[in-house]
C-alpha cells in the first residue's frame, strides 16, 4: 500500500499505518498544512473553503475529517457533498472562497483517495504554494482556533447543477442545435459522480440519455481510467442501443472519451482535438497542450491560423502556458479540456457540450468526424533501471546522440522527427524512464518505442 506527497495534494490507500497509507492521521495533518498555509497566505480574517468529493467509499469519511480539521482551525466550509473536481473548481470563485479541497484519486482504483488542493481561482496550486504546505505538514506547524472561533460548515448541495447552468451559458454551447439533432447517447459513469452530472446536463441539452454504471456508489465496474481496454460493457451498449455516441468520464469527471456510433473508441487523444476545432472555427487563436500529448493537435491548430505550444506534464504547467499564450483552448491528451471562457481546469461537461454541439453543426456521425483528422497512433512504455543508474545522464546522452533533431528539455527530453516523436521522461519517485511515441501507424509508434529502449540499454552498457 501506498501514501505519496506531492506539489499536488496527498494521494495514497487507505488502511494501514500512519505515513505509509492515507490514514485518518494523515488526512487530518494534511488538511490542517493546508488551512494554515491559507491562514499565512490570506489577508482575510475569518477564511472559506469549498470541500467536495466522488463517490469513492472512503468519500465521506476522508471528507468529515477534511472539513472538522478546517473549521477547527477557524475556517469556514462550504460542503458540496458529492461533486466533481470541475464541479468544486467552479464553485471556489462563485463562493468568493479563499480556497478548494477536492477529495478523489481521479483514475486510481476504489482503494485509493486523495486531497486535491485549489487557490481562490479555483485552480490547482504550483510548485511553490504545494512545497510550503508540505513543509508546514512536515513540521506539524498547526495553530488551532479556540472555542469561539471555530468555523463553521454550510452545506450547499445544488452545485452540480449550477455548474451545468454555467456550461449552457457558454456562447459556443448551442443547445438549442443539440436538441434538434436527436441525439442518443449511452452514458458510462464508473459508478461515481459523473453518473450524476453527465446525464443531467444531456438532458438539459435535450438528449436521449441511456445510463451505464451511473449509481454514485463507488464500486467501480471496471478499472476507472477511460482506456479502450477497460470499455468493452459500453462499446457493446452503444451498438446494441443504436446510440449516436457513447460519453465515459473517470471518477471525479475531469477526464472524458467518447464512443463512436460502431461502438469504437473515438480516441482519448482526439478529445481535445475535436473540442478544439469546434473552438478555433469560431474563435481564432491559440492552443497548448502538453508534450505527451498528440501531434494532432498542432496539425489542427495550424489548419485555423493558430499557434500551439508545449507545456511539461502536469494541468497547472498546462495551465500557466495557456495564459502565457493567450490560448483559447487547451488541456491533455488524455481526454482532458481546459476552456478558458469556462474557467482553468479540466472539465468534461464542457467537453460534452463543446462536442455535441460541433457534431451538430458538421451533421455528421462521430466516426465520419473522426476521419476528417490527422490519424496518429501512441505507444506509452516504459524502462526500469537499478537505482545506481544516473537517470539525469542518461537522458542527456539521448539528447546529445539526437541533437541535430528538434529536441524539447521542458521536460525530460522529446525529440520531434519529421514523421513521429519520442518523448522521455524520469520518474520523480523510482528510478524509471517512460517512453511515450506517436506515429502513422501502431506499428511504427510500437517500433520506435522498441528502438529507443534498446538506445537507452545501450547507453547504460
């Protein structure tokens, strides 16, 4: 079992001993660094947290914990209950709150939980702001309030429905043009949160919905990262029903992939891309996504006049490129849309929204869609190495050996050939290298991939 510190938050299984697992103990220390990093950070007297959470069965006991450690420290906590990481992230500014706690392991499975930590944007913190609360956890530097300044917690449990109201509000959502198509869509939810929210807002949108694994229970059906191994039970539902598309979103709703009308994956990568050529054809600008992620996304970007850029690994790095480029939308590969009109984080009822209505206006079916962009194919891999191997050197002999390539070290080293790429990047806690290839074909990303290993084994010999 497992508990791991990050930049990001606290993710670990629960059970066990304390600082091994999420525990009580940890939860509780964790959320205590958080409130007084706010308190030290915030000239406000009396602070307000937003706290959500997916419907994973550790949920509400991770979220009692969480919220008792803040109002025992004079903080305010406005509960969502049930919720979405999108869901929690719009709802920080909306509440004019000083921060957010989403409490989800995103794609981990059922053991897993985690605290996802929120500025007063409502978006995630950087490097700098996680490094300090780490510090204030480590050194156990909390300072709780007495008895008359405890705070308070005020439960407001509308705002999934709220958020869905701020998606329709979006001038490029057309729902009127989505109700008109007739569309009929088969909705996977892994049993968590987004079993709520994705239904709702198709039927807001005026949509057939058919509900797949919607019961916010958090027994998860399947493994819940949205991959096509994992979406065997709604790609045959989708045929069977005669359903236009399927939707599948991971347990705290942040990441989306969509089923075509013959029951196969429209790709995750392709989210972002189709999402984004609806976005460009109606407002010009640029785009950022991050270097794992498909090359498609260039091609697309380039075809309406734009400018896309690279970030490392990582939504907030994404994040602080889209505004540094003033692009108009962004995100990850891995089904993950950031639409800054919205707000700064991933969010899949955007997508949704974004992507019926561009399916829409094209009047074509999600698999006619798919052809019309550029075909690309992945191949994520990975090499283990003894933990005496100078990882750091390793990676700069790759670049050295391929300098006259167009080579990225934002992060790790990606190295653009004119028909494919490779991207490398060290692991932060084993002494691992990840190998991510994409190609024109499945064939020559899986080759490519075997190609860089056997280099890198070289290398070390």
């Amino acid at each position: 079992m497992s508990l791991i510190k990050s930049i990001s938050g606290i993710r670990g299984t629960i059970g066990g001993a304390p600082a091994e697992n999420l525990t009580p103990i940890d939860t509780v220390k964790f959320a205590a660094a958080y409130g007084t990093w706010l308190k030290s950070s915030s000239e406000n007297k009396r602070l307000k947290v937003v706290v959500g959470r997916d419907a994973r069965i550790s949920g509400k006991m991770i979220q009692e914990l969480t919220m008792n450690t803040l109002t025992g420290l004079g903080i305010d906590v406005i509960d969502l209950g049930l919720s979405t990481t999108p869901t929690v992230e719009v709802a920080v500014p909306l509440e004019k709150a000083d921060g957010g706690i989403i409490l989800t392991a995103s794609h981990n499975p059922k053991q897993w939980n985690a605290l996802k930590l929120l500025n007063n944007k409502g978006e995630f913190l950087d490097g700098k702001e996680g490094a300090k609360i780490l510090d204030i956890a480590e050194k156990e530097g909390f300072d709780f309030a007495e008895v008359d300044d405890l705070g308070e917690t005020i439960v407001k449990n509308d705002y999934i429905d709220r958020h869905i109201e701020e998606v329709l509000k979006l001038k490029l959502v057309d729902a009127e043009a989505i109700k008109m198509a007739g569309f009929k869509v088969v909705v996977d939810g892994v049993n968590s949160t987004g079993g709520i929210a994705i239904p709702k807002l198709l039927k807001k949108l005026g949509v057939e919905v058919v509900e797949l694994y919607c019961e916010p229970n958090g027994h998860f059906p399947h493994n819940p990262e949205p991959l096509k191994e994992h979406l065997t039970d709604i790609c045959g539902l989708v045929k069977k029903e005669k359903a236009d598309l399927g939707v599948v979103v991971d347990p705290d709703v942040d990441r989306l992939a969509f089923i075509d009308e013959n029951g196969e994956m429209f790709g995750e990568e392709y989210t972002l891309v189709a999402c984004a050529d609806y976005v460009l054809g109606k407002t010009p600008g640029n785009t950022v996504s991050n270097l794992s992620s498909s090359r498609a996304l260039s091609d697309v970007t380039k075809k309406h006049n734009g400018e896309y850029n690279a970030s490392a690994v990582g939504e907030v790095n994404v994040v602080k490129l889209m505004k540094d480029s003033k692009a108009v939308i962004g995100g990850e590969g891995n089904g993950g849309i950031i639409y800054p009109e919205a707000h700064y984080g991933r969010d899949s009822l955007v997508g949704v929204a974004l992507f019926l209505t561009h399916l829409a206006e094209v009047k074509k079916s999600v698999s006619e869609l798919r052809q019309e962009y550029p075909a690309y194919y992945m191949s994520k891999n990975k090499i283990q190495l003894t933990p005496e191997i100078d990882v750091d050197g390793i990676l700069k002999a790759v670049e050295e050996k391929h300098k006259n390539e167009e080579i990225s070290t934002v992060d790790g080293v990606k190295i653009d050939f004119p028909e494919n790429w490779v991207h490398l990047r060290k692991s932060n806690t084993e002494p691992i290298i990840r190998i991510y290839t994409e190609a024109k074909s499945q064939k020559e990303a899986d080759e490519l991939a075997q190609k860089m290993i056997e280099e890198i084994k070289g290398i070390i010999a």
